[in-house]
C-alpha cells in the first residue's frame, strides 16, 4: 500500500492495473478515517481487484463559517487502516493539485439539493459534485462506494452518474455504529464527554421512528413529531432539520406510500451531525 500525491501518480498505476485487465474501486473520503471508512474499504476490496482510497479535505464543500480548517487530519493514521482493511493506494493530493489556479469549472444539480443538508449548507454539493467527478475522471473505477449515513449526498452522487451517463456502478453501505448508537462520524472527536453523552439523543432518534414505522405508522408528521420532541428533551441539543423525503428526488413526503428517507442533522454543542434511516431498512 502506498500513499501518492499527484493526478499523473494515481492515473499511472491505474494504467498498469488495466493492462493486467485487473478492476478498480474507489473509496471516495476526506480522511481521518473510522469504521465507517474502513466497512467501505472492505466492500471495494472484496469487489474489485484494487482499492483506490482518496483522502482530500476538500475545500469547495465548506461554507464560510465551516470547519475546514479545523477538520481533522492524520495521514499515517488513516494509511494504517486502509493497509489493514486491503486498500492498494491511498491518493492524498494538496488543494493546489485538485484546483489549479484560475480552476473555474463545477459540476452543479439542482431540486435533489435544495433540501435537508442543501438549506443550511448552500456550496455544499456543488463542491462535492465537482470533486466527486474529478475523482471520477482521475480514477475512472468500475465501483465507487459511499456510506449511508451521507444519504443525500449518496443520492445526488447516484442522480449525477446518472444524468452525465458515467459507467460507475456506485454502491451505498450501511452507517456503522459505535457500540451505543451513536453514528460514527470524523466530527464525533470535537464532542466533549457532556456532548458525547447527548448526541446519543441522535440515535434514539432514530430508532425511536424506525420502531414507529415497523410498528404501521405511515402519517410522516406524527413519526418527525416523537421524533424532535426526544431531540428537544436534551438541552445541549439544538435541531437544524427532521424531515421525511422521498428517496429518489429527496422532497418532503406526508404519507410513507413509497420508499423513504427520515433525515436529521443537529448541533450537539457547535458541532452538526447527521443521522437518519431508510424505511426500505426497517
């Protein structure tokens, strides 16, 4: 396993890998890599020949105010783990080789990102459309894989492939948990105990409406009620959104008629996590 730099590197090996008519995955990141990232390594390394892992910080899905620069980072921690879970190259590029100077092209979607995440998050998918076919374009993968818990972004990437005819298979892999719900995520490490003690509220959350759902209960408005009334409950809570969409143009829904997304992102203290559950996984 090794960790390279350039565009000219990444595309060089994945030259090689093709004349041995060998098939590539691409595990798309922005480093500081969890059991989540490593169920994703896992998957492309038993599909695929060779992983490509990318681990970029990208800079064009931060707004203003977000936490680009304090965004964790730790390369050889992140290398330790994608050698142990199979990957063949991490690929680890500064800013200035992603963007050149005068870079002035992007790839933008419209309807599936004005919800959820795209309210409060404005240049959010934008950034990650246009780095998502970058990476796509350096990596031409046969198979790229994406976590569940981004459901949004997983959907939008899987609109995207769809719209500009990009012959990747992309496949969605289940949010893993830490052993108390909680979903794993890269910003769980600026929680302080108190808050890491109440995000739990997140996952209750969730399961809380999963059971309501298994239970027979269809009115959307009456699961996302118990839903933020939990949520409320916890004092170093504070809601941004709790909404049920339909899986494929990710709009609001009343009814559970169809396959759904119930999505959440909160602040615990300053720091916004996601969660959410999918009907059809109920």
């Amino acid at each position: 396993m090794k960790v390279v730099k350039t565009i000219d590197e990444v595309r060089a090996q994945v030259r090689e890998w093709r004349a041995q008519g060998l098939t590539v995955g691409l595990v798309p990141t922005m480093g500081y890599l969890h059991e989540g990232h490593a169920s994703l390594i896992d998957a492309s390394h038993r599909d695929n020949d060779r992983t490509v892992v990318s681990d970029f910080v990208n800079p064009m899905q931060f707004g203003p105010t977000e936490d680009l620069e304090s965004y964790p980072r730790d390369i050889e921690r992140d290398a330790k783990l994608v050698e142990e879970h199979g990957g063949d190259i991490i690929f680890n590029p500064e800013p200035s080789e992603m963007y050149h100077e005068g870079f002035s092209s992007f790839v933008d979607m419209t309807v599936l990102t004005q919800e959820l995440c795209g309210l409060s998050r404005p240049v959010h998918f934008r950034g990650v459309c246009t780095v998502v076919s970058k990476l796509f374009n350096i990596v031409k993968p046969d198979r790229a894989y994406f976590g569940k818990k981004d459901a949004q972004q997983l959907a939008v990437i899987r609109h995207m492939v769809d719209d500009l005819n990009m012959d990747i298979e992309i496949i969605g892999c289940p949010i893993v948990r830490e052993a108390d719900g909680l979903a794993k995520s890269s910003r769980n490490t600026y929680l302080s105990e108190a808050e890491r003690e109440a995000a739990l509220v997140l996952s209750k959350a969730v399961f809380l409406g999963m059971d309501m759902v298994k239970k027979g209960e269809k009115d959307c408005s009456a699961i996302i009620g118990e839903m933020k009334k939990l949520i409320e409950s916890e004092p170093l809570a504070r809601i941004d959104y709790v909404k049920i969409v339909d899986c494929a143009t990710m709009q609001q829904i009343t009814c559970l008629d169809r396959p759904a997304l119930c999505a959440m992102a909160a602040y615990i203290g300053s720091t916004r996590l996601i969660d959410n559950f999918f009907t059809e996984d109920v």
